[in-house]
C-alpha cells in the first residue's frame, strides 16, 4: 500500500467512494483522475489529470476506478491491472463481513453491507449501500449489487451482470453473466439467458 490514492471517476459513485476511502484511514491524501474539463474537485478533494494519466503515477499512488457502468470499470481496471498499478479494494467500516469471505481487487463494500460466511466476490464489484448477501454466495468480477439487494445463501450472479436496486433473490439461484435485473424485482428461479429481467418474479423483457 502507498500513501496516495487516486480514484478515477470524480462523478456521484466517485463521491460515495472517495468517502469511504476517507473514513478508511489508510491514505495520506486522495485525489481523482476524471475525464469531464470541467471538474476541478470533488468532496473537497483534487481532480489532478485525465484517466490516460494514470500510468505516470504508477508508482506514487494506488488506485481504485469509481465507475458505474460494469463494461468501462471493467475496460479501465484490466487496463491497470495490465500494467502493473496497484489497484485497491474499499471496504466501508461499517460493512459487517463475515468468516471466510474473499473480495477481489478493485471492489468497493458500501455503508451498512453485510457479508455473511463463505462467500466470494470477485474483481471490480461495487456492493451498494445497506446491501445484504447470505452465506455460500458467489459474485463473479464487475458486478453491481444496487443499494438495498437482498440474497438469500447459495446464490450465483454471473460476471457483468447488474442487480437493481432493493431487488431480492431467493436461496439457491443461479444468474447467469450479462443480465439486467430491474429494481424491486425478485427472483425466485434459475437465470440462464442474458437479458433485461423485471417484476415479481421476474419476467424477461429484453
């Protein structure tokens, strides 16, 4: 770990991000990298340079890609990764994560998660606000779990794929990599299509 952490992304996830990486206490300063001219700071914090500018801090700072959309963090965090920056996880203090829970690079746990045992979470993740995953779940890389998502133990959720806010996903599903799952929906069986799935349960509209 560095004294420095540069977030890319100064926008609204950047915020919530630059928050909990304050609250962590682990950095000396933190600043952002962000492509919009016209943001000279966020939260009180500087933005310092453009997203292609991150490679000639590779060795001053770690970094972490405060991007919403799963297919641009994923894109810039494999960038990074490629060429050997030090990319970080976030973990909000008040997340509660439990016995044998293993969280990839480049994910962030929200204010108010719960984490229970055994459960895997991979690269580039963002596990939203007040947020809760049962024991024995598995979140492959570049996943977004909405703020209050529910899921019940031994739930699968594919790589990419995009769970809406308070949706609740019953024990033993499996959703499949690429999906769209609308908020307050809820999911009671198995996923195996790529799509946009709404409603109680869920139907697929896309």
């Amino acid at each position: 770990m560095k004294n420095k952490l540069i977030i890319i992304g100064a926008s609204g996830h950047g915020k919530v991000v630059a928050d909990i990486a304050i609250k962590m206490n682990k950095w000396q300063s933190i600043t952002f990298l962000d492509d919009d001219e016209s943001i000279n700071t966020s939260m009180g914090l500087e933005v310092i340079s453009k997203t292609a500018d991150a490679f000639t801090y590779k060795d001053e700072a770690d970094f972490f890609v405060a991007i919403g959309s799963n297919t641009t963090r994923e894109k810039i965090q494999e960038n990074l990764i490629e060429q050997g920056l030090n990319v970080v996880s976030l973990i909000h203090p008040s997340a509660v994560i439990g016995t044998d829970v293993e969280i990839g690079i480049g994910s962030v746990i929200m204010a108010g998660v719960v984490i229970n045992s055994s459960t895997r979470i991979g690269k580039g993740c963002i596990i939203n606000t007040s947020s809760s995953l049962d024991h024995d779940t598995a979140i492959e890389d570049y996943v977004h779990i909405s703020p209050g998502v529910r899921t019940a133990g031994s739930v699968s959720i594919g790589k990419g794929t995009w769970i809406g806010i308070g949706s609740v996903i019953s024990n033993n599903v499996n959703i499949c990599s690429g999906c769209k799952v609308g908020a307050g929906a809820v999911v009671v069986k198995d996923i195996t299509e790529p799509g946009t799935y709404v409603g109680v349960p869920v139907r697929r509209v896309d």
